[in-house]
C-alpha cells in the first residue's frame, strides 16, 4: 500500500478514489462517531483505551462495532505499515451508513467505516518550553459531550475564535463551571494542587486526561478531580490543556491575561517530563 491508501468499508482504495454517498448519515445528520489515535515509532499510544472509548460512543448512539478488537488492530496496523513516517495519526469514523434521510434509524443498513492514517503533526516545541495562549467562550455544545460524535459545530467556532485571537484554544465554560477547550482537557493547579474537571457528560473523557491523573497518582503529585469555577481557573497558578495530538501543553495567557506568572509553571514542567519519559519508554 501507497502513502495515501485508506481503508473504507472492508477495501484498501486510494484517498483519491475513495467514495462515500451523499445519503451517508454522517454527512447528511452528523450520525457518527470518530476515534484519534496518536502513534509513536510505528506504535499506536494507548490503543485499547481509545477502543474502549470508541466502543462507548458507540454504545451511546446506539450503532453496533462493524469490527472487534482483533479486526480493528488488524485495520489499524495496516494503515500505519502503508505509510513511511514513524509518527503518525490514525483516523477511524464509524457512521449509520447510507439511507434516504429521515431522522430515525434506518432498517438493515450496514454502517459506513473509515480508517487512514497520516503523519503526526506535533505542536512546535517552542510551544512546550514557552506555554500557550487561550481564550473563553460558553459552552453551548449538547449534552451528551462524553460521547466522540461528528457533531462538532460548536468546538469548530469556539477553536475558530481562538485562531483569529492569534491562540491555541478555546476553553469553554457552562454555568459558570470549566468543561473543556475545544478541542482538548483543561487541568488547572492551585497551591501544587493539580485540578481536573469531572469525567460527566459536560467532558469527553481524554485519554491524555486519563493518562496525567495515572501520572499523577503514580508519582505522588497532588491532584483532584472535581467542578473547577470560572473564577478558579481565572485564578489558577497554571494552565494545561491535553490531548492525544497536542500531550500537555501549558497555557500562559487566558484572555489577554496571564496565567500565574506568565510562564509554565513547574508542576507543569514535572507533569511534561513525566508524561515524556512514560510515551518514549514504551516498548
């Protein structure tokens, strides 16, 4: 296979030639759900967590796997082994499949599976070292924000907003309490205490998040998970947003203002080393 190549619905084609109907519920409804899946030297990181969360959403719309776990790791090494880079990102989108559209389910439909793969495109490191900027909007999104659907409307005019702010993200606050950025976790540290929103339907549960707080447990840093104010996270020591595409980030400046002392701060700087020594020690 051809850098290029993507699987769709049991078949190896050529991005190029690869074709999805425009009755496809994904299109038409937004009826489906994605995974993101980061891969280091030819490795998928973490991929039975982020099968396990594909199984969730899944569950959560009601859509039947197309795949096992067996099928799925089959597909997903095939999409790395056709591509040179040693880093890479693997894209899987599962959706109801083709029907005329009407808003219920359609009847012995078989879903529409896609899965490919592309170099991974990591922050530049400057980023790491100096930390980020962000910006805030409401959380107007739905309420079933646990679940990896395609409805992301709402994330892409809230990371919208954080570009033409000249930003990294977007972090999105619903009745005056933190959900998430647009497109990843927000962790805030007060007095050594890292913070982290609680895994409810206001918050896609993170893998990276998941991984910080085994992190931080493991290596006795203190942590809790629980509600964070607006008004704590305007008032953080430091900032971090997470995810599988960007890791831990630090965030410096939260709408025009600094975040601590305007630099990453150093339970930051532990939690990087940390989560770098975990991701370049896997065998």
């Amino acid at each position: 296979m051809n850098q290029g190549t993507v699987y769709l619905n049991g078949e190896w084609l050529p991005l190029s030639e690869a074709r999805v109907s425009v009755l496809d519920r994904g299109f038409m409804l937004g009826d489906g759900v994605y995974e993101l899946i980061p891969v280091y030297r030819r490795r998928p990181f973490r991929l039975d967590e982020h099968l396990r969360r594909l199984q969730r959403s899944l569950d959560g719309i009601r859509l039947a796997n197309p795949l096992g776990d067996a099928q799925w790791h089959e597909v997903i090494a095939q999409a790395i082994a056709s591509h040179e880079a040693e880093d890479q990102s693997v894209y899987l989108q599962v959706t109801r499949g083709a029907a005329p559209r009407d808003h219920a389910f359609p009847a012995n439909t078989p879903p529409t599976v896609l899965v490919m793969s592309n170099p991974l495109s990591r922050p530049d490191p400057v980023q790491f070292e100096q930390g980020v900027r962000a910006v805030s909007t409401p959380d107007i999104r739905w309420g079933r924000c646990d679940l990896k659907t395609l409805n992301l409307l709402p994330n892409v005019l809230a990371r919208q907003k954080a570009v033409e702010a000249g930003c990294a993200e977007c972090i999105m606050f619903r009745d005056g309490v933190l959900t998430e950025g647009a497109a990843s976790n927000i962790f805030a540290v007060k007095n050594g205490v890292i913070l982290a929103p609680v895994k409810d339907q206001r918050v896609l549960p993170g893998i990276t998040y998941d991984l910080v707080l085994e992190l931080a447990q493991a290596n006795g840093l203190p942590h809790e998970v629980r509600d964070i104010t607006e008004a704590e996270v305007r008032n953080a020591d430091e900032l971090w947003l997470t995810s599988s595409g960007r890791e831990v980030q630090a965030i410096v400046e939260l709408d025009g203002q600094p975040v601590g002392g305007g630099r990453p701060g150093p339970v930051y700087r532990r939690m990087y080393a940390l989560y770098q020594n975990f991701k370049n020690t896997l065998s």
